[in-house]
C-alpha cells in the first residue's frame, strides 16, 4: 500500500477518532501552541462516554475544559507543568502535579507514565507521505512513538518545519483533517522594570554567545539591548517573536555555535503567526526532542552557552523557586535546570536568574528564607548569576554570608532594612 492509499484509508471524522478512547486511558496531548484542539473539544464533547480518562501534557495552551469541575467522573488532569487553565483543577485536587526535568519526560513514557493515546497535530503530508510536528516536537515524538493509539489533526496552519519532528504517515493511526489558526502567544507587555533587567542581563551577554530563553517579559526584553552584538547564537528549549527582529537584522547568525552552526535549535515554538511564517519551510530552524535539546551534556557542547530563566523567590543562600508560591503549585521545573546544568559545564558559559525585586512592590522576591511549602527549583549548589532591576551579583563560588549580602544589595530599597535585620539575626555578625 502507497503511503497516499494508507492516508486515505485511515481519514475518520473527529466524532469516530474519539470514540476508540476508552476509560482508564492515558491521553498525552501535544504540547502548547501544537494542541489538537478540534480533537480535544470532541474529546470533551463524547465525555460521557468515559470514567477515569487520564490527561497528560505540559503547558496547556487551549480551553482545558476537562478540567472543568463537572468534568470529575470523566477526566483526571496530570500536569507537568502546571498553567493557567490547569492550576485551580490541581489546586482543588481535581488534578495533579508529577515534578520533573522536561528532559526526561519522553524517558518517563517508557516507565511511570505509558501512553495509551497520543493526540497531536501535524501538517498535511508532504511529496514523500511525511508529515512534520511543527512547532511542537519535544516529548509529541515519543508520545506518538511510545503510544498505543495515535490520534493527529492534519491542519494547513501548521507550519512545515525540520529536524527530527519530520514522520511518515504510516506512524499514526488516524488522521481527522480539520484546519484552523494555531493556538498563538501574544508577545508580552515590557514595562521599565522589565527594561531595567533586561539591560543587566544584556551586559553578560558577549559577541559570539549562544543563548536560552525561556518565556515572557523578561526574555523579551534582554533581547532589546542586543542589537549591537554579533554572531549569537540559539539553542533553546523554545524561542518567540522577540527572536525574529535581531535574527532578520543579522545579529543572530548561529555562526559561531560550536553544536549545530548555522541553526536555531529547539524543541518547541510559541508565538504569533509572525513566529510560525517564519519558522515555514526554514531549514536554517531545527526542532528536535527535549531529551536531546533539553540534555545537559548536549546543552554543555555549545561553548559560551549562556541560560536566561525567571524565578518567583531566592533566599540568602541562593535556593532558587521558580514553580510555587508557597505550596501552591503555579507553574513547574520545565528545562530550567537542564539549562542552568548545561550552562555550567559549558565552556564559558553562564546561567542567569532574573526576576523583579518585588511583587507589585509590596513583596521583596529577596527573602530570608523561601516560603513554607515552596519547592526549591534550582539548588543553591546550581545557582550562578541573579539579577534584578537594581543590579547583577554573582553567587557561584560564594560564602552564605556573601551570597546574602549581595542579594540584598539588588533588593528593593523598601525592603534592604528588613533584610539587613535579618542577615544579622541569622549569621550573627553585621551586615
């Protein structure tokens, strides 16, 4: 059988593809801006159909209607990274939260997570009956190679991208053709105490470095003050629009990488149609798995790497929370440790923590001791640089006492006196 005939012959309408779930699944979704989200608004549609349906993914992109209360007897919400949508379900205990480095989520389909269903979403095939993942190939490629039913929305929208997210027709079990605009991230609003962070992180980045960026204000904004270096690089868990302007402008070449030269290398995208234009039949952009990109000895193969993340809280001796407030589950680890790992054991490379000192100015995100209940996301042992809208300070190879001081010399002035108290209280000597 051609690949054309196999394709045809396995088209079904949303309404059959969902019905061959079955209760006690587990359905891994594909992730953020490549949600199927036709096939997941049938899903929800024939939920009476379904006791004890296990949802799987990370960020969480579309409506999440299973997690809707009503929704209890039919759908069970597993994050790994917990996101708008998802966090009262998780919080109300609805659903639940399983910790991990996003690196080794594929590892986890193979053992404490088996997949019965993957729903994703892919291109129409190519020439060749291939079809690509898009903007989405992190843990969907091994959902899909690891699952015993494989559901894929064909949409036109879906960019056409290459790597290793490029897969026959023959490695999916059903196709429900539906198009649609692709799920987009909005670019974030820059105010001037994300400029201020934004220019301290700027000031470490050097010609010729190759950079991690996570996701929102902050990330953007470093990029702002990059516009007079040269030759950087990408090798990210994922890039957004913010890239594009100094990609066109020629100040990210990816020329001096010394993994993959001359390529943006990610696992996943996220932006507005600007961003998946661009990404379109570019071969100069490669998606591979996240336990590839993600890995830090592949992240520490790019000499001068140099890793940007946000946080929620840093205490005086450097213990980073990124995920929680307190014990409420707000996001999740995400790539954020394999990339301050991989930073670490690169050659030249950095890894950076920026966050604003404060919560609306009424909370300093400098504190003594993290909240009860917080989850440390990156170590004290892993932590290198922190950054705020007052400053940058170096904590790696540092005593507690000079750890603290110099967080509290980037705290917010409201906050320092209360600090410094603290500092004395708690090492007995003067700050």
């Amino acid at each position: 059988m051609d690949w054309n005939a196999y394709y045809q012959s396995h088209l079904a309408t949303g309404e059959e593809a969902v019905a061959r779930i079955k209760s006690g699944d587990r359905v891994v979704i594909g992730h953020a801006c490549a949600e199927p989200s036709f096939i997941v608004e049938k899903m929800v549609e024939n939920a009476k159909a379904y006791e004890n349906v296990e949802i799987v993914h990370m960020v969480a992109m579309g409506k999440g209607a299973y997690c809707e209360p009503d929704m209890a007897p039919h759908f069970r919400h597993n994050s790994i990274f917990v996101g708008a949508c998802t966090r009262e379900a998780v919080a109300d205990g609805r659903g639940n939260y399983t910790p991990c480095f996003f690196s080794e989520v594929p590892q986890m389909f193979h053992t404490t997570l088996p997949v019965d269903v993957a729903l994703v979403q892919v291109t129409p095939p190519d020439a060749e009956g291939n079809v690509s993942l898009g903007v989405s190939v992190d843990y969907t490629r091994e959902a899909i190679e690891s699952a015993k039913l494989v559901i894929a929305q064909v949409n036109h929208h879906m960019p056409y991208t290459y790597g290793e997210g490029v897969l026959p027709v023959t490695d999916f079990d059903v196709f429900v053709e539906h198009d649609a605009p692709l799920i987009q991230l909005s670019p974030p609003k820059i105010g001037d105490v994300e400029r201020a962070i934004g220019e301290h992180c700027a000031a470490l980045i050097k010609d010729g470095d190759t950079l991690q960026l996570g996701i929102g204000a902050i990330p953007d904004a470093v990029l702002l003050f990059l516009k007079d270096k040269k030759d950087l690089g990408i090798h990210s868990e994922m890039f957004s629009d913010g890239v594009l302007e100094l990609a066109n402008a020629g100040v990210i070449t990816n020329r001096k990488k010394t993994l993959h030269p001359g390529k943006f290398v990610v696992t996943f995208l996220m932006g507005t149609q600007r961003l998946y234009d661009f990404v379109n039949k570019n071969e100069d952009v490669v998606l591979y798995p996240v336990d590839y990109v993600n890995n830090p000895y592949v992240i520490a193969q790019n000499d001068n790497l140099v890793s940007i993340n946000s946080c929620v809280q840093v205490d005086f001796m450097g213990q980073v929370c990124s995920e929680t407030i307190g014990p409420k589950q707000i996001s999740g680890t995400g790539g954020q440790v394999d990339f301050v790992r991989g930073a670490s054991a690169s050659k030249g490379g950095r890894s950076i923590m920026a966050m604003p000192s404060t919560v609306k100015g009424k909370i300093s995100k400098i504190v003594p001791l993290l909240d009860e209940g917080a989850a440390v996301t990156t170590s004290r042992n892993d932590v290198d640089y922190v950054v705020t809208e007052y400053g940058v300070v170096h904590l790696k190879g540092e005593t507690l006492h000079q750890r603290a001081k110099n967080l509290i010399a980037i705290a917010h002035p409201d906050f320092r006196p209360e600090l410094i108290a603290a500092f004395e209280e708690r090492f007995k000597c003067k700050y």
